[in-house]
C-alpha cells in the first residue's frame, strides 16, 4: 500500500529487549563469594573441615554398687530381726539375733577344759620350780667333798629337765584350750548377724523363729544404692572410645526432663561373644537416691569419627537420577564432584567425596550449571586482600 503524500514506507527495527531478572542478586556476607555466570549471580560457600562426635542411644542397666543376700555364718533360730524391707543401714548395724543353746554348752565345755588345762601347767609348773630347788641345793652341797654323791646330781638334773619338758606340754595343753574357747566365742558372735556395708534392705526372707545357717534361705538383702554401677553394651564400631573417666549422659522414664550422668571406670576389654557387644560398667553417683537399681536408662553414647568431617549445607547437593553431586568451582570453571551423605551435622550436612576443606561450592546445587561451564569467582569477603 502506497504512504500517504508522498511519505517513505516504513522499516521494522529490532528493538533488543532486556529482561530484568529480579531476586537473583544476592549479596554474600559472611563465607559466601559471588560467582558470575551469565546474566545470574550464584551464591557459593566453602567447604568446612570439622571433627564431629555423634552420640549413640544405647539400652543401660543401672545395678546396685554392692549388693549381698546376707545369710548366718552359722546354724540358728531367728530370735529378732531388727529391719525390714526398705530401712537404711550403716556398715556393722545389727541386722538379726539368732539362738543356739547347743553353742553356750559348747563354750561352757571348752571353757572347763581350759580350766583345767592351765590347772595342769600350774601344776607342772610348781613341780619344775621344786626340781630346780633341790638340783641347786644339791650342786652347792657338791662342792664340799663327800657331801653329796655325784649320782644325786645328775638324777637331780635330769627330774629338772622332765619337770621343764611337762611344763611345756602343760602349757601347749593349754594354748589348745583356750584357742578353742575363742573359737566358740567366734562361732557365738556369728550369732549376732551385722551388715557389711552402708546400704538399704531391699528384702526380707525370713521372720523370727525361722531356722537360719550358711545352707538356709538368706535373712534379707542389701544393696548400696548411693552409688550405682550403670551397665552399658557398647557395639563392636563404638567400643575404640571406651575411655576410662570418660563422662557419659542418660536419662530414664521417671525422669523424662532430667539428665543424669556417669564415669566410664571399668572396661572389661572382651566382647560378649552371643551379642557382640562390650559391657562397659561407669559409676553414677546417688547421693539424692532419685534413681533406683533396676531402671533402664537410656545412654548417650559418644562415638567419634575418624578425622576430620567434611560439612556443606544441604541445599549444595544436587541429585539426578544418576548420582548426587556438588558444583565445584575451580580455575573459573565449573566441575561436579560426586558425594554421598554420611549423616546430619547441625544445620549441614557431612559428605563423602573427592572435595577438601576450603573448597569453593555452589551454596545451591543444580544440573543447570554443567560441568565445564567457564565462569569468573569472587573470593569471599573474608578472604579478600586487606587493602
């Protein structure tokens, strides 16, 4: 069609549009870089290097410090007992009197034979005194001439030799008897049982006129529960940090909100073979006695990695279908490094791969940046040269 008077017909121009891309600016400012790459500006950190100790909940037991079923020494009728079930005892306290009229006749019997015994070595002992009398008289009447026959003496001598010999016997005699004696007395005082330790009842068994001894059934049981033994079985990764006086936390069902915790003091260095687990005992103290023997605590078992741990932040592995990967900027190009998570660390993540502490990532991993991909890095702020 024909311009309108005379005018010259018009040329289409191509008028180049720019789009403006909002939100994708952003500014680094603490370890991140930005990395140009097109019309975008990528958000990039730094790899980091940390030692991480990761806790395991492992299954516990926590058991009496010392416990003991107390039973008579010897054979007896319960005459009292003077606790019961729940009664906190102090080491040496009267726990039961027993009765054993046979044992008083036995004493009374080893006593006479003492009596008599030390009656025997008085006696011996007068009879060597006289033979020493009558040996000096006769030695100093020896001395004059005629006086005395020689024969006198030596059979002097010889009555003062038999007399010291019965006085030893006597007195061995005696020894025997009065050993006896104290071995009756010991036996008698067995009657009188005693606890051994600071501790709790935690059971009765037997009531008085009940028979008692080293065969029958226990008089009550007594646990030291102001210190507790807390059994731990560690698995066979775990048990290279089973270090004595390490500190370990764990908490129990009647205590939910509460965190008790306990030493590491005894490592028994052998496996149990059907579980394959180390028990690993630690001593909790209980002063309070808000925990009781019994409970099954839930450990906190720290298990330290070997080395250092690689963290990045979640959002830097990218995943396909095929691998999952970080983007990687080296030599102001781009590559992808193949990882594989190991496990949370905080608000990252730690990563298995060919990376290295420092490395530079793209904070937001994605395919979309190809490996290969050429593009200019800014180090981070922190890493800029002081002017």
């Amino acid at each position: 069609m024909a311009a309108r008077g005379g005018a010259r017909p018009s040329r289409r121009r191509s008028i180049p549009t720019t789009r403006r891309v909002d939100g994708m600016k952003l500014v680094s400012l603490a370890a991140l870089a930005a990395v140009s790459l097109g019309a975008q500006s990528l958000e990039t950190v730094r790899v980091e290097a940390r030692e991480l100790t990761r806790g395991v909940r492992l299954p516990g037991e926590l058991l009496p410090y010392q416990s003991v079923e107390l039973r008579a020494r010897v054979a007896g009728f319960v005459e009292r007992i003077e606790v019961d079930r729940g009664s906190t005892v102090r080491k040496g306290q009267l726990i039961a009197v027993l009765s054993a009229p046979e044992m008083a006749a036995q004493i009374a019997e080893a006593e006479a034979k003492a009596a008599s015994a030390e009656s025997l070595r008085a006696e011996a002992e007068s009879r060597r005194r006289a033979a020493e009398s009558t040996l000096a008289r006769l030695r100093e009447a020896a001395r004059t001439p005629g006086a005395v026959a020689a024969h006198e003496v030596v059979l002097a001598e010889q009555a003062g030799e038999g007399a010291l010999a019965a006085v030893r016997a006597a007195e061995s005699s005696t020894r025997a008897a009065q050993a006896s004696v104290s071995a009756f007395r010991e036996l008698a005082s067995y009657l009188r049982v005693t606890a051994p330790f600071d501790g709790v009842v935690t059971e009765r068994y037997l009531h008085p006129g009940a028979l008692a001894g080293p065969q029958a059934e226990p008089l009550v049981k007594i646990e030291q529960t102001q210190r507790l033994r807390l059994v731990v079985a560690v698995p066979e990764p775990a048990a290279g940090n089973v270090t004595p006086g390490l500190r370990i936390a764990f908490t129990v069902p009647a205590y939910k909100e509460r965190q008790f915790s306990g030493i590491v003091t005894r490592n028994p260095r052998s496996l149990d073979a059907r579980t394959r687990t180390l028990p690993v005992e630690a001593d909790v103290d209980n002063a309070a006695g808000q925990l009781a023997p019994g409970m099954y605590p839930e450990v906190a078992w720290p298990a330290r990695s070997e080395g250092a741990a690689l963290l990045v932040p979640p959002t830097a592995i990218a995943t396909n279908t095929e691998r999952s990967f970080v983007v990687r900027i080296r030599n102001g190009a781009a590559e992808w490094v193949d990882v594989r998570r190991a496990g949370p660390a905080g608000d990252k993540v730690q990563v298995l791969g060919a990376l290295a502490a420092g490395d530079e990532i793209l904070k937001r991993g994605t395919d979309e940046v190809r490996a290969g991909t050429r593009v200019s890095s800014q180090p981070p702020p922190a890493q800029q040269p002081k002017k």
